[in-house]
C-alpha cells in the first residue's frame, strides 16, 4: 500500500517536472535564436504586463510586440559605442497588480535594465513609474491611457497611446452625437483605468446635459454583473458606457442581453478587442467602444506581417504600441550612441519616430503630441474602426491612411 | 417589484450553484475535518474540459442537438474531475492524515496552486468563450426574465441535492459516510472500510464539483483558469454560513448566500444613498444639489458580502445556522 502511494507520487511529480521543462524549453528561444556575437554587449530592456490572470492574453500581446522589436533590432546589427549589442527584453509578469508591480519594477531595477517598457495597466504604471523614476530608468507604456501617469512630473516617463482625458470625450461626444441618449448608465472595474475612463465619460455626458445614474462599480475579476445590470435596467437609461477590460466586458454585455437590456453598450479601449465577440457572442454586434490610439488595421503591414509569422496568431490590442515603445528606446540609445538612461534619455525626449503606430514625438509631459482617437463597432465578430479622432478632427478609416499614406507604408 | 423579482432570480441562480460547490467543501470536511481549498479548482477544471469537448463536438460538425453536446461535455467532465479528486485524496492528503491539522490545509493550498497552473498550461492564459449552442430563450415570468439555462441550473441543482440526500441517508454506503463521520476508528472496528469511504467522499465532491463547474461556464459563458478562487471562496462561505459538515446546511447557506449577493448588490447603492436620508440630505446639500446621489456602498461591495457573511457567522454562531455534526461526536 506505501509503495504504490508513493510510486504515484512519483510519477505525479515526474509529470510536473516533465510540464516544468515543457515551458522552459519556450523561454531561452528568442535568445537562442538571435545571433549572439562573441563579443556583442547585452543591453537589457525590460517589458511587464500582466502574464497571468484575466488579461493575460493582452498582457502577453505587448510582450510579443516588444520581443519582436529587440529581435529585429538584433537582426539589424546595431552597433552603440562602436561596439555590437544585444538587446534582450526580460519579461515580466505584474499580474496586472499594484503591488506585484512594484516588486518587479524593483526586480528589474536590479537586474540593471537601461529602459522599461510597459505596464500594461494604468493603476500598475503610476505607482512603479516612481521606482523607475527614482532608478533612472526611463520608462514607455504603450496602453496606460490614465492621465495621472504623465502628470507626476517624472522625467523619464513616456507613453505613445493617447490619455482617458482624450478617449473619455471622444467615445461619449461620439455617443452623443450618434444616438442622443437622454439617460447613461456607467460602470467601472473600480481600477484606476477603469475608474478614470468612465469618470472622463461621465464628466463629458453631463456637460452635454445627459442624465447620468449613480456608478455602479464591479471589480477586475467580476464574472457575474446580472445584479448591477438587473438594477440598471430598472432605470432604463438609453446607453450603458463601462470602463474595464475585455474579460469582464463580455460576459456583462452578454448577460445584459440575456436580461433584455436593450441600451447602447459602449466600452473602453480595454475592452475594444476581437475577443468581445467570442465572449459575448452575438451580443456583442453593435457594441461602440473606443481605443486611445491608431486600429490594428492600420498599424504599418510590415509589422502586422512579422507578428504574425512569428507567433502564429494577429496583434490583440496594443501590440503596436509596445512594439513602438521598444524601437523608440533603441533608436534613442542609437542616437545618443550609448545605453546610459542618463545619456539617451534627452534623445528620447527629443525624438522624432515613425513606427508601426504612425509618427511619434513627445510633449513635455511626455505624452504622444496628437494622439489619435478611434471609435469602432462590432461588425460580424471584427471590431471595425467607424471614425479615428486626429486633431479633433473625425475622419474615416480610408480618410486617415491617406493623410499618413507616406509613413504607414514604412 | 419585477426588478425585485429578477434579482431574486439572479440570487437562486447563482446560489445553487454555491449550494452544490459548498456540498463538496462540506462533505469532505464532515469524513475528515479538512477544508479541501482545492476544491474551487476541481470546479474549473470541469468547466475546462466540459469546454474542450463541447468546442471539440462543435468543431466536427455533428447534427447532434445542443442539449446532448452539452450533457456530452459534462459526462466527460465528472471522470475526470473524479479522477482529480481521488489522486488529491490519495497524493496529498492521506499521506498527512495523521498529521497536526496545518499540515494537510497548507498542501490543499499547494495543491490549488499546483492545479491552477495545470490547468494554465492546458488550456492557457486566454479567458475561455463557452460556445452559445443551447438557444439561450429568456421566459417573462412576472415582469422579470428567467433565462432556459437559469431554468437547467436550478432544477439540476434541486435534483442533486435531492440525489445526494438520498444517498447519504438511504444507502448502506450512506451509512458507512456517516458512520466515518462521527468516528473514524469507531467506524473502522465496525467494518467499514475508512479509507474507502473517505475516497468515495473526495470522488462525489469532485463530481458534483464537474457539474457547477459546466453550470458556471454555461451560465456566465466564460472559463478561466483563476475562476475557481473566488467561487471556491464563496462557496467555503456558503458551507460555513450553513454550518460546515452538514449537508442541508451546505443548501442552504449556497442559497442564501446567493440572494444576499443579489439582493446586497442590487439595493445596498439605493439604501446608503444619503441624499434620501433626511439629515443627511440637509448636511450633504450641496453635493446632492450638483450630483443627485451621494452613495456610501456601491454595488462593487458584491463581493464583500459574502465574506462580511462569514465574518458575522463566524462571529455570532460560529457552528453556522444549522450547526455542525461535530457536536455530534463529543
């Protein structure tokens, strides 16, 4: 009787050890396959988003678009101070949690990285900006959109998305001019993401004289919203704006549906992904939602096409924009001709990029100088870009790419 | 009053399904006295397969009706979860059975983390879309909209709990559960094969843990590998509100745990909003002038109920509302 318990033991943790090395196998390949010079210096460059918990999907979505830039950076040859490099992104996973943010910031503080790019969320990117700030270290996000990051006064903090003060406006005017609500329900994840989105939304709602209901609030993991969305329809606004990511989004619309809600439902740029449609299913047709930057599809081929021959599946979210991040750190150490933050951080500031989200530049804030705005529907289970927002100016799709027909063909 | 209605609904709904997760902590706890924290996890699981093997009927195309692809993901899911609850058993707890009390509830925790990371491995970070098979009509009952899976989850739970009760006290085996209840070694000089019933006990919580896991998934058409923390906390909240160790408390404390949810995230908001409130309304006048509404709890206090539940049963009777069997054994 011992014997087999503990033979089965074994084999359970032969199993896990064989899993164990399974996923190990995974990690070192951009290493391995990036041609290492014998004497090329490594520069390291970390990214972090959220790994593991229900956004993980977008979290390992700008992962990929980092990766992908340093390895081809890696391809080019770079040389920094007359000598080769290697860049190599150390990924992190923050959990999509203040305070495993800050552990991993600290860790990669440590583990000398000369630029950082992410967090993935707003409320993880304020208080780790602190850690690098005080490092030194510049840091990128290319999806926090809450406007608190960029105002703390921190050198060396940067986004390349637009700010919730500029998508919040631009998804309720749209709202407003589209469908004339005369009542809006709003709901947030109670994040700081999520919580200053619909704050923005609410602000522009009522200054257009529309009715807005008291905030109802679930968290980041809520699956089950029928008891805020029951409450909500007995009030029976005209449209539904929810602050939050896609993994709680979808099954809210779907159970509002299921409910008979029968409003507008209108969402964030956290909840603006393909996904919607396989979560909510057939609920979702017709969803309004808004991203704080250029659509995907608009995003220069050249990197829609290596992502997706390198990882098999297309960009979710913010995969540009991270992708952006990294080649804006290198091409900043290029200039500078050095990785000492403290060197090539006044060519980052100073910079001028085109990359695969259009051209970048910085204000003194360090926030992207004309941010676009784009509002999209769900349409056959694709999100589809109705209007992007340039300079408060509402131009179509095609109208765009022809206003930036020279850079996005880069 | 149709609101009241629906969200009265909603509470059953989602109670029943506590209900028949806190079965599982329940039952465990009554053979052995041990909170089996990855109990929650073996509820995810079984949505996860119950997912696989709809997404795999659905693939091939089958002129199969939804409700036989369905039944289909949740007779592969219980074997499974079955399995995983007799190698927990076996691997991780009766090794440590004779162990001091911590020893065994740290590997449940372990083990709840070794099989939430199985399961990312397996089925990966995404969160996983239930496929919309079953015509999901909504019936108007009342005012209020009572949906055919709402309608499934409640009458598949009354009908296991019936089950359940059955077999524990009206089998043999039922009796030797609850003789190995009330003693273990009382019960083994009796005859009854101790080890044996307490790895039928792990293998009917797994099971009936298979079902709520499908019922969650199909209900909320979501999977996700970290789903089964929370539920598995509200449904350790549920089995102590009832009293832990008893099977009608289990019921019962699943289903007012739903309603209280339901209700609690329906009308705290309009309850604590203090422009309603006389004195406050004069104190807040400005505020309630410029925003119409000052409210103290939101509904994101949801989830806080369940665990203020537990707080005040813990407190206030701590052997629940239907008291535990370990009186019982003196």
């Amino acid at each position: 009787m011992n014997f087999s318990v503990k033979a089965l033991s074994l084999s359970v943790a032969a199993a896990l050890l064989m899993m164990g090395c399974g996923k190990n196998e995974e990690a070192p390949k951009p290493a391995a396959t990036a041609p290492v010079a014998p004497a090329a210096t490594v520069v390291k460059i970390g990214h972090v988003g959220p790994l593991t918990g229900g956004i993980a999907h977008l979290g390992k979505d700008n992962e990929n678009g980092a990766r992908l830039a340093a390895e081809e950076a890696n391809a080019a040859g770079i040389r920094i101070g007359g000598a080769p490099v290697t860049f190599e992104v150390i990924g992190e996973d923050d959990q999509g949690d203040p305070k495993v943010g800050n552990t991993v910031a600290q860790k990669l503080v440590d583990a000398k990285v000369v630029g950082v790019v992410g967090h993935l969320n707003s409320g993880v990117s304020i208080p780790a900006s602190a850690i690098y700030n005080q490092a030194g270290i510049p840091m990128i996000s290319g999806s926090s959109t809450n406007p608190a990051l960029t105002e703390q006064g921190f050198a060396g903090v940067f986004r390349v998305v637009g700010r919730d003060d500029q998508q919040g406006p631009a998804v309720a005017n749209y709202l407003v001019a589209t469908y004339q609500p005369k009542t809006v329900a709003v709901i947030d994840d109670a994040t700081a993401y999520g919580e200053g989105l619909a704050n923005e939304v609410e602000k522009t709602l009522k200054a257009a004289g529309v009715t807005v209901l008291p905030r109802e609030k679930g968290t980041d993991k809520t699956a089950d919203w029928k008891a805020i969305l029951t409450k909500i329809k007995g009030k029976q606004p005209d449209a539904v704006f929810y602050g939050g990511m896609d993994a709680t989004g979808g099954p809210l619309l779907k159970q509002a549906r299921e409910l008979k809600l029968a409003a507008v439902f209108s969402f964030g740029d956290g909840a603006c992904t393909d996904k919607m449609a396989e979560l909510a299913g057939a609920a979702a047709e017709g969803l309004i939602c808004s991203q704080a930057g250029i659509p995907v599809q608009a995003a220069g081929k050249s990197f829609t096409d290596a992502y997706k021959a390198k990882f098999g599946i297309d960009p979710i979210l913010y995969a540009p924009f991270t992708y952006d991040s990294t080649k804006l750190l290198i091409a900043a150490m290029q200039k500078a001709d050095s990785a000492d933050p403290a060197k090539y951080l006044p060519a980052l500031k100073a910079i001028d990029f085109t990359g695969a989200s259009g051209t970048i530049r910085f204000d003194e804030k360090g926030d992207r100088k004309d941010a676009e705005m784009t509002i999209f529907t769900l349409k056959d289970a694709k999100i589809t870009p109705l209007a992007i927002i340039k300079g408060g100016k509402s131009l179509t799709l095609d109208e765009y790419a022809a206003l930036v027909a020279p850079p996005a063909a880069k | 009053m149709d609101i009241l209605l629906q969200q009265i609904i909603n509470g059953l709904t989602t109670g029943s399904v506590y209900a028949i997760v806190a079965l599982g902590y329940t039952m465990v706890y009554g053979v052995i006295q041990l909170i089996n924290f990855a109990h929650g996890e073996v509820v995810m699981i079984g949505a996860m397969v119950a997912f696989s093997v709809i997404m795999a009927v659905v693939g091939m195309g089958l002129p199969l009706p939804p409700v036989v692809i369905v039944l289909g993901g949740v007779l592969a899911a219980i074997p499974v979860c079955m399995a995983i609850g007799y190698l927990l058993e076996r691997v991780a707890y009766r090794p440590l059975r004779h162990a001091p009390r911590l020893a065994p509830l740290i590997t449940a925790i372990g083990m709840s983390i070794v099989l939430q990371h199985l399961a990312l491995l397996i089925w990966g970070r995404d969160p996983r879309a239930f496929p919309q098979i079953m015509e999901n009509t909504s019936h108007a009952i009342g005012g209020a909209a009572i949906s055919s899976v709402q309608i499934a989850i409640i009458l598949l739970s009354v009908a296991m709990m019936a089950g359940l009760t059955w077999f524990v006290y009206r089998t043999k085996f039922g009796i030797a559960i609850r003789a190995t209840a009330e003693d273990v070694r009382v019960a083994a000089l009796m005859g009854v094969d101790a080890n044996r019933v307490i790895a039928v006990t792990f293998v009917i919580a797994a099971a009936l843990g298979a079902v709520a896991g499908v019922m969650v998934g199909t209900y909320y058409g979501i999977a996700h590998y970290t789903m089964g923390f929370i539920l598995g906390l509200k449904a350790f909240s549920a089995a102590v509100l009832g009293g832990i160790g008893n099977l009608a408390g289990a019921m019962l404390g699943g289903i007012l745990l739903g309603l209280v949810e339901a209700l609690g995230a329906g009308y705290i908001g309009e309850f604590t909003d203090l422009c309603q409130w006389p004195v406050a309304r004069d104190l807040l006048a400005e505020r309630c002038m410029a925003d119409g509404h000052v409210v103290l709890f939101g509904s994101n206090y949801q989830d806080v109920f369940a665990f203020l539940v537990l707080i005040l049963v813990l407190v206030f009777r701590p052997s629940g509302l239907l008291g535990e069997r370990v009186s019982e054994r003196a």
